[in-house]
C-alpha cells in the first residue's frame, strides 16, 4: 500500500512518540481524532506498523557495555543458531546479512566478564568478531517518506 501525505505525517508523529494522543496528532495534521485512529489502525492491520516500543537506557538498567559482535557461522551451524539467538536476553538486535560473516549482533552486557562468557556460547557456531561501542552517533528509529 502506498501511503498518502497525510499517513506519512501520521506515522511521523507516532515514530517521534509513540504515546501521542490521536487528538494531539489530528491538531497537527489537521483532521479529527476518529480519522487519526482509523488511519492508524488501518496501517497497523496492513503490518505497516508493526508494533509500539518502550526503549530503555542499558546503562541505567545495569549493562555496562554494548558490543556490536559478527558470527562467520560454521559449516551446518547457521540454521541451529538462528534459533538458538532468540534465546539469548543479551541480543538487542540480530541480522542475517551479506558479505563474510553471515550475522551481525547488537549485544548489550553487564561488563567484561559477561561478554567473555557470551562470546564463549557463540564460539560453538562459528567464529566471531567484536567490537566495543563507544558512543551513540545517530539515534534514529524512523522511517521517511520516500
């Protein structure tokens, strides 16, 4: 479905809060509360909006490092580990991508005994390579009209 102007603005306002009341999105786009509501629920029946998030500050919960780690998966490993990571409460996102390693995985970890315990669980799936995350450069979770 392509969406028309108003949606896109719709989905502007929900991506920067997700809380915004329908009415408070209806003023700034400029049609009723009832309208916003059926728009929304129209994109979120269509899978266009998938689901509402509460995201959380991993420092202020406890995890001391994030780590963005690649898997070069073994010989016959890929498929056991794709199930495998989604048991993992460490994986904050999971790729499946091109190129030499066939994962990428944004990890977030009490300290560095916790990633050297994490890494010893990937290890029986293939070799990984870690890198330390440093700082947060762009923080954006929303998707632009084409």
């Amino acid at each position: 479905m392509l969406l028309d102007n108003l949606s896109w603005k719709i989905l502007k306002y929900l991506q920067t809060n997700a809380r915004m009341s329908s009415a408070e999105i209806g003023r700034q786009v400029g049609i009723s509360s009832p309208a916003v509501t059926e728009r929304i629920k129209k994109m979120e029946d269509l899978g266009i909006i998938e689901s509402y998030n509460t995201m959380v500050s991993p420092l202020d919960v406890g995890y001391q490092l994030k780590a963005i780690i690649n898997l070069r998966a073994f010989m016959g490993k890929l498929k056991p580990f794709l199930e495998k990571v989604k048991t993992y409460d460490e994986v904050v996102n999971c790729y499946r991508i091109t190129g030499n390693e066939n994962i990428v995985m944004e990890v977030v970890l009490r300290n560095q005994k916790h990633l050297e315990s994490f890494i010893d669980q990937l290890i029986v799936y293939g070799e990984t390579k870690t890198q330390i995350v440093l700082s947060h450069v762009v923080k954006n979770n929303s998707i632009q009209k084409p």
